[in-house]
C-alpha cells in the first residue's frame, strides 16, 4: 500500500453509500476507494485491477463486479485521452495538498462529491451526467466473453465427438478352432510320419473353420436383406 493510501480512512459515512451495493462487490469498492486516485479516478481495466487485488480474481469477475457497482450509482465510467476511465461518485475525503493528480478530467457534470463532507449521494450534477457513462459498451464487453466462452465449449465438445471412440478387436475363428494334431503329435504335428489320428483332427478342425464362416456370411446376408425389406416397406403407404 503506498503513502497516499495510508492517508485515507473509511467512515462508517463511507460505508453508508454501500448499501445498494450488492456484498459481492463491497470488496472491490472499497478497494477502488484506497487505491484510485485521490479525486476516485483510476483506468477501466478489469485486467489491471485483477493483477493488483491480494485475492486475484479473474478479470470477467472484477468486470461483473464493477457493472454491479454502476448499477448501484457508485461509480460511472468516461471516455478521455483515447481510453476508459473510472470515477467514484463517492470518492473519500482526503487532503489534496501537495498531491499530484495525473488521471484526466472527466466530462462537465459528470464529478463525483465526497461522502464525509456531508452528503449521502452523489450530486444532482453527478447524477444527470450518468448518461455519459460507457455502461452499454462495459455491458456489451461482458456479453461477448460470455458469448466466446460458450462458444469454445460447445466446440470442445464437438471435437470430443468427433474423436473416434476405439474398437474392441473381434476374437480370431482361429484361436478358439479344435487343435490340428493328436495329443501325441501336438503341437509340432507328426513330422515326416503320417498319422491317422491327426489327419482326423485335421479334418475336424477344417470342418469347425467353415461352419463358423458360414454361419458369419449367412449373418450378413440376412442383415442385408432386412434392410433392404424395410427400404421397400418402410413409411407410411397413405
């Protein structure tokens, strides 16, 4: 906290201008109070003041708090020197003497006046000057990140569907086929001698491998040919 800050003090006067405030956003005023300028100017920027609170909250939550805090008539924002700046309606009182003030001049009319010299609310001046304030572009800023962030979730999503979800590889005929030999002759089979019983295992083998190919194409085929039933029939004939 730098000396200027130091200087200021919060009265229970002070605090009465939060009232309209939702609590949410008490923090962030009160934040703005001890380290915007002595008259209650600083830049509009949600990004800045992030980087600047203990807390760190995201720059879409300090804008959001800031649009509550318009809402409330305790800050308004305006245009000057090619950028946005805020200005507190109820600055605090402090002592101007020797303190340098950098930030531009807000538009006539449009001037905040200090709640501990005596008056609750901003003045009639303050108030009829509001419509100068930049809330529809503050508003509009908001709605496009909402807008961008759902965006970049429902495309997230698309590519998740797009991703092809893995097979599971069909068992091989093959590894669950009787055994080619004899248990005398498995697995190596009978060499250069032949045997009968392997020859019968052969056989059996051979004659298990087709049916199971056939029962396979005759699946096929008659999945083929209800869907060719239900192109034929399908709908409503009136």
């Amino acid at each position: 906290m730098n000396r200027r800050t130091k200087q200021r003090m919060i009265s229970a006067e002070d605090f009465a201008v939060l009232d309209r405030a939702p609590d949410e956003s008490k923090p962030l005023a009160m934040w703005l109070w001890l380290n915007l300028d002595p008259l209650g100017r600083g830049p509009m920027d949600p990004e800045w003041i992030a980087t600047q609170q203990s807390s760190r909250p995201t720059p879409d939550t300090v804008l959001e708090q800031l649009l509550m805090l318009m809402e409330a008539d305790f800050l308004a924002t305006y245009q000057a020197e090619g950028q946005e700046w805020i200005l507190l309606l109820h600055p605090l009182k402090v002592d101007l003497r020797g303190t340098p003030i950098t930030t531009p001049e807000p538009p006539q009319g449009l001037r905040g006046e200090p709640v501990a010299m005596g008056r609750g609310r901003a003045s009639e001046g303050a108030r009829a000057g509001a419509g100068t304030w930049d809330r529809g572009r503050a508003w509009a800023e908001a709605q496009v990140r909402a807008e961008d962030a759902a965006r970049a979730e429902a495309w997230d999503a698309v590519q998740r569907d797009r991703e092809a979800e893995p097979e599971r590889p069909e068992r091989p005929f093959v590894l669950d086929a009787p055994q080619m030999f004899c248990d005398e002759h498995m697995p190596g089979g009978p060499r250069e001698k032949k045997c009968g019983p392997c020859r019968d295992f052969r056989l059996l083998r051979e004659e298990w491998m087709a049916r199971r190919v056939y029962v396979e194409r005759m699946s096929s085929y008659e999945a083929a040919r209800s869907m060719r039933e239900e192109e034929v029939w399908g709908g409503d004939p009136f």
